[in-house]
C-alpha cells in the first residue's frame, strides 16, 4: 500500500479523479485549440507575405522590361537633337535640299522607333510651365502670352512610358516690367 494520499486511490475521495482528469482535458484540448489558431494565423501571414513577394517580383520585372532602354533612348535623344540641329542650319538653300530630304526621312524613321519604344517628345510651346516636365533657363517679359506659359521650347523634353527622360528646356513668360 502506498502511504502518499495523493497517488493512493483509496485515500481519494469518490469521483476526484474523474474530475481532475476531466479538467486537465479541457485545458490541454483549449491549449491546443490556442496554438492551432495561431499556427493558422502564422500560415495565413506566410502566405500573404509570399503573396507580396510575388507581386513585388512581377512589377519590377515589369518595370525591367518597361525601362530596359532608358540608357540607349538617352542616346538617341542626342542623335535626334543632331539631325533637327542639322535640319535647321541647313535651312532652305537649294544645295542643301537633298540632305534636308535625307535627313527628314532619317527623323522619320527615328520618331517611329521611338514610338514603338514608349519614348515621347515633349514640344511644350504655348503649354503652361510644369516643373516636372519643364526646366526654365529664362524668363521673358512679355504683355502677349500668359505668365507662366512656355513661350520657347530651347531644347525638347523626352519621357519613356510616362517616366522623364530628359526634361524639356524652355523660355517661360513672366509679366512685363512695370518701368517699360
């Protein structure tokens, strides 16, 4: 016989054990309902985490593909500014007209593969001045166009899906001097 009262059944009232037993039950069966919902919960977090990682990649993967000819479009911005400075010095004499015809052909040419590119001139003549676009190298005292307004475009803007390039260089108007 056993002299500890608590590991003797006999020295146990009637039922005692059926109740401890009960309530160990319940309280293990609630512990492990608590840690199954956190480990539902914790599944949900990875998944929606990976979920995110996913989508992460995908856009800048797009992005990639969007902007993957950023360097080379800055390269043939100058190209394209070259043949428009030769078109102009090249002007209207008669001598000048089959390279004038060439080089208009090759322009051309260039603006449709910047098209097909995403690449957009940006001519912002008589347009409102938008620093975003627009980077102001003068401003001309004018009574004829609206303050603010883009009177000259010194060298044209380029953006490539949407995202500036180069900003277009411009003359913005700014009201006329009161002394004059």
């Amino acid at each position: 016989m056993s002299t500890n009262p608590e590991h003797d059944p006999a020295a146990q009232p009637p039922g005692q054990d059926t109740l401890d037993t009960a309530g160990t039950a319940d309280t293990e069966l609630a512990a492990t309902q608590a840690q199954l919902q956190e480990a539902r919960e914790a599944q949900l977090r990875a998944l929606a985490e990976m979920e995110n990682v996913r989508k992460r990649a995908q856009r800048e993967v797009e992005a990639a593909h969007r902007f993957a000819v950023e360097r080379f479009a800055a390269d043939m911005i100058e190209v394209r500014d070259t043949l428009e400075l030769g078109l102009a010095a090249a002007g209207t004499a008669p001598e000048a007209a089959k390279f004038v015809e060439g080089s208009v052909a090759t322009l051309r040419m260039v603006d449709k593969a910047f098209e097909r590119a995403g690449i957009a001139v940006l001519d912002p003549v008589g347009q409102s001045f938008n620093p975003e676009f627009h980077e102001a190298i003068m401003a001309q005292p004018t009574a004829d166009h609206p303050v603010g307004s883009v009177l000259t475009v010194v060298q044209k803007g380029f953006t490539l899906n949407g995202r500036l390039l180069r900003p277009a260089r411009v003359v913005i108007a700014r009201s006329p001097d009161p002394a004059n």
